[in-house]
C-alpha cells in the first residue's frame, strides 16, 4: 500500500514536479519539492505518513451496500443485514 501511495502521487503529478508536506496532516513544518521520477518515501519515509487506527481511515475497508442480501451487506439505509 504504501509504495502504491507513491506510484499514485506520481501519477497525479503528470509529468510534473510534486510537494509532500512534513507533517501530511495539518501545517506543514516542511515542505519536499520532488522530481516526476523521485518516490516521496525518498524524502518523508512511510513510517510518518501513516495515519493511526481510528483516524481518517476505514481499517476493515468498506461494506457492500444494496437491496439483495445475496450480495450486499448493508441495506440501501447502511443497515447491516446478515447475521
């Protein structure tokens, strides 16, 4: 995940130069300006970008949400509806 974060800031980066900011949240005390081709743990290693559990992250990923409980798990309300 964390080397998939870099190749996605490349790619938003199109081509072109892109900041990681020190600390990723809030203001940032620093600022990296990268080239197209430098990943961003060269500069901020992934250890500091992580957000802890319970922050802005779901840590069990996302629930299926539908009408069929055949192949959804929550209703269309986000109730959860297997036992």
């Amino acid at each position: 995940m964390d080397e998939a974060a870099d190749d996605v800031a490349k790619v938003f980066a199109n081509g072109q130069p892109y900041e990681v900011f020190d600390p990723p949240q809030g203001p940032p005390k620093q600022v990296f300006v990268l080239q197209p081709t430098e990943a961003a743990s060269t500069k901020l290693p992934f250890e500091k970008r992580r957000d802890g559990l319970g922050t802005t992250h779901h840590e069990a990923g996302t629930l299926r949400m539908g009408t069929d409980p055949n192949d959804s798990i929550t209703n269309e309300d986000a109730v959860f509806t297997r036992s």
